[in-house]
C-alpha cells in the first residue's frame, strides 16, 4: 500500500508463481488466487509472464521502466523443478537439497 501511496514507479517486483509451497499445491494449503487482483487493490500494475522466457521477463521489466505513477509487480508463472525429470512439479523438493547423485543426475538433464 506505501508503495502504491508514495506513487513509486520505480518500484519493480517480481512474485515466482510454479503453484506450488512446502505442504503441496497453493489451492489446496491457502488459495492465494486471485493475485492480479489482490496487487490491483493495493494501487499496483500488475503484468503476468511465462518466467522461463527471457524476452517477456525482458519486455516486462522494459514496460515497467516506461509506467508512471504507480509499481509494477510482475507475476511469473513457473514450474518448479523445471527441466529435471524428478523434481518438475513436485512440492516435496520445495525445502529439500538434492544428494550428491541426485545433484549429478539434474546438472545432467539441465545439460543436454
């Protein structure tokens, strides 16, 4: 609410939305839904992107730059895990570092 009160635009935020917390998916433990809305009610802009493209992270943060008047928080939509079969979208990764081999086995999947 301050920062929307104080009228900063240069104020960027960036929330990482895979759906997912520590006890299991987001609507099931505490709906958080609807976000846009929420952030809209306290005075931000609010754009939402794929968080694993670059471009639109980049034409979001550019647009950002270029309001007035108001923050922007960016809702990035992601996938836990992404890119490694036995951790994507899978909340018991959520607070849990992977073993030595486990280690291995991702950094190869990220690789090829």
């Amino acid at each position: 609410m301050a920062a929307a009160h104080y009228k900063l635009d240069n104020l960027c935020a960036i929330l990482d939305m895979n759906g997912l917390q520590i006890d299991g998916d987001v609507t099931e433990v505490m709906n958080p839904f609807p976000l846009d809305e929420k952030f809209k009610a306290f005075g931000w802009h609010v754009l939402y992107v794929d968080g694993h493209d670059y471009d639109q992270l980049q034409a979001a943060y550019a647009q950002a730059r270029t309001l007035k008047g108001k923050p922007t928080m960016i809702i990035a939509k992601t996938i836990k895990g992404k890119g490694v079969s036995f951790m994507e979208n899978d909340y018991m990764w959520h607070g849990v570092a992977p073993s030595a081999e486990q280690a291995e086995a991702a950094l190869k999947e990220l690789e090829d």
